[in-house]
C-alpha cells in the first residue's frame, strides 16, 4: 500500500510519520523546500510527542518531495 499525503505540517506530518511507523510506504507533499528536506534527513521540523522516533524508525518509508 502507498500512501499520500499533502501539506507536512503539524497534522500532516505527524499523521505521514504514524502511517510509515507503522510499515507503510508514504509520500508527503509540501511546498517548503527546507520542510521537504529536513524530513527526507529524518529530522522533526516541530516538536511533537513521538515524531522523531516514528521518523526514525519509518526509515525510507517516508519520502517528501515539493512536486
């Protein structure tokens, strides 16, 4: 299953990491640049409760892109 998911803010995000913590392929969508990029090097751009832990373990599950 492949999931998308458009807008990585706090909802957007924290929902995209919790799906790809959870073993599924999931693209985010937005369109700030240095969000895309600090979620491709699995860095939380915001502090929430869990989100760099599901980053981390979702790996390369979730993927971010501008387009």
């Amino acid at each position: 299953m492949h999931v998308s998911v458009v807008g990585l803010g706090r909802l957007g995000l924290a929902f995209a990491a919790s799906v790809a913590n959870a073993g599924v392929q999931v693209s985010g969508i937005d369109i700030d640049s240095q969000r895309v990029a600090a979620v491709n090097d699995q860095v939380a751009p915001s502090q929430e409760p869990k989100l760099s832990e599901y980053m981390t373990n979702a790996g390369n599950r979730l993927q971010a892109t501008t387009d």
